[in-house]
C-alpha cells in the first residue's frame, strides 16, 4: 500500500482548488473543516466544483479526504440548545458528504462540562445512534471518534471512554436498524487516533509504541482505527493540554513519529498532519516524511 499523507486546508477555495493545493505540496490525502470551524451555517454545495474534483482525485488518486467537524459541536453538553446544534451539525455534513463517497469524518466527542463522563457518553452516543438510526439509508462516510487530551472535561480522553461511545451507540443502534443495517452501520464508526492528544493524554506512544498499540487493540480493536492525525506536541506526556508542535519540533520528536508512520498495524492508514504550520512548512514536513517512510 502507498503512504497515504497529507495535511489540513482551507476549504475557502472549494474541493478542486483542495485537490490542487494537496498535490501541490505532495499530498495524497487532505482534512477540511465542514464549516467556519468556530460554528456557523455551511456554505452551499457547488455541485460543478464537487464534479470537478471528483474526476481530479480519481485520476490523481487522491484519498480518503477527512472532514472535521466544528469545533463547537458538542454532543455532551449541558444546554439542549448545544445538544441540537450538534446534532443537526452532524446529520447536515453526513448529508452533504453523500455528495463525496467515501470520505471520512472526525469529530471531539465532545466535553461533559460537568454532567460527569458517564453522562457525557450517554449523550454523545443516543446522538450517533438517532443521527445513525434518522439517516434514510448507510451513510457512505464512517465517522471517526477522535482521541483527545483530556483538557478540560472532554471525553475520549482514554481508550475506554471511546470505546464505551461506541459500544452504547451500537446498543441503540440495535433497537431501531434490522440485522444487516446494523453490520453495516457498525462498520460506519471507527476511531481516528492524534498522537498529540494521546501522548498529552498520558500514552507512552515515544517509549513503547507497541504496548499502546496492543492497548488500543485490547480495548477498542485495531479494525476501528481508520486514520491518523500526526502531530508532534509541545507538552510533555499526560500534560492534557493538546498544543500541537510541528513534526520534530515537539517532545514526541521525529524519531518516533517516524516510527508511528512505519509500524506494520499503522502504515496502511491516511496520516494527516495538524500542524502549526503555512503551506511551505507542510511541503517540506511531508517531504520530511516520506525521507523517513520505509519501503
Ligand atoms: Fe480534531
Ligand atoms: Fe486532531
Ligand atoms: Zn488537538
């Protein structure tokens, strides 16, 4: 399998001018936000654009894309009115991505705000489960839970609490989806690992790589993790601050990403980088990487 890498744009140009960029800067594979990543409607499809794109990423085999939800989407807050927005934030990009088969979708699972993280994953699973269960049809995107540092009161901060998402949502799921809907929407929720947010999150993914591996495997099964969002961190383990560092800027270092882009379980996934970087400093840390991938 090729390395898969590639980075976050901006999704002001549109989907073509996306493909562009990425494969201006040796890119495969891109994030975008689905819309102003602080909230907000999201601009109207222009469906030409969608097309266009299309026939670029197929002919210069361009994918998965990743789209991120807002940052303000939060499945486990405290106000109905948070709630709502998440949900029909959600259900509107899945709707939209239609438009793009195949993709990808990350998001936070979102922050308990002192509800207490038991209540957290209620809510954030019932959420999946109606959007899931109201969709009409498999949505052709898998949604990817995201890892996160534990800042604040967010939940997915360990591998159990994203497992527990998951697993409540399939519970629920069973009540309203027949036996081969429910296989299938099953394999529409994976995980989407950062290394920052696990390593601030306390996982020694510089040390021991292989047991946090074998943890996840444990704990949530390998088969869900669909992509990878490389970061370095500018924060030493289990400091739950998620501040991202430019690839061997930070105290994960470029030795170990190295050894994360290389790993037999990881290098068949989409890497995508999230860091502090402009277009030029993205060129030369994928090309930075791709000096570091083995063959
Ligand atoms: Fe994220
Ligand atoms: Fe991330
Ligand atoms: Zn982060």
């Amino acid at each position: 399998m090729s390395f898969r890498i590639g980075c976050h744009l901006s999704s002001a140009g549109g989907y073509l001018a996306m493909g562009q960029t990425a494969g201006s800067i040796g890119a495969n594979v891109f994030q975008f936000f689905t819309r102003n990543p602080r909230g907000g409607a999201a601009k109207p499809i222009d469906r030409q654009d969608v097309r266009d794109f299309l026939a670029y990423a197929a002919e210069k085999g361009l994918g998965p894309i990743l789209a991120h939800a807002p940052y303000t989407l939060n499945a486990a807050g405290a106000e109905a009115r948070v709630r709502e927005f998440a949900e029909a934030t959600m259900a509107d990009d899945l709707r939209r991505l239609e438009l793009t088969p195949g993709a990808l979708y990350n998001f936070h699972p979102g922050s308990h705000v002192g509800q207490g993280t038991e209540a957290g994953i209620e809510l954030i699973a019932s959420m999946l489960a109606r959007i899931l269960a109201d969709f009409g049809s498999v949505p052709s995107t898998t949604i990817l839970l995201e890892t996160m540092a534990g800042k604040g009161s967010e939940v997915g901060r360990t591998f159990e609490e994203v497992r527990a998402i998951i697993d409540r949502t399939v519970e629920r799921l069973s009540d309203s989806a027949s036996n081969i809907e429910r296989a299938t929407l099953n394999s529409r929720l994976g995980v989407c690992l950062d290394t920052c947010h696990v390593w601030d999150g306390g996982y020694d993914i510089v040390g021991d790589l292989d047991g946090v591996l074998a943890e996840f495997d444990r704990v949530i099964g390998l088969d869900r993790l669909r992509a990878i969002h490389l970061n370095d961190s500018m924060n030493a383990r289990g400091a739950h601050k998620d501040r991202h560092a430019c690839i061997g800027k930070g105290k994960i270092g470029e030795e170990a990403l190295a050894r994360v882009i290389n790993h037999s379980r990881l290098r068949d996934l989409p890497f995508y980088l999230e860091t502090p970087c402009d277009l030029d400093g993205y060129r030369k840390e994928i090309a930075l990487l791709k000096s570091l991938r083995t063959a």
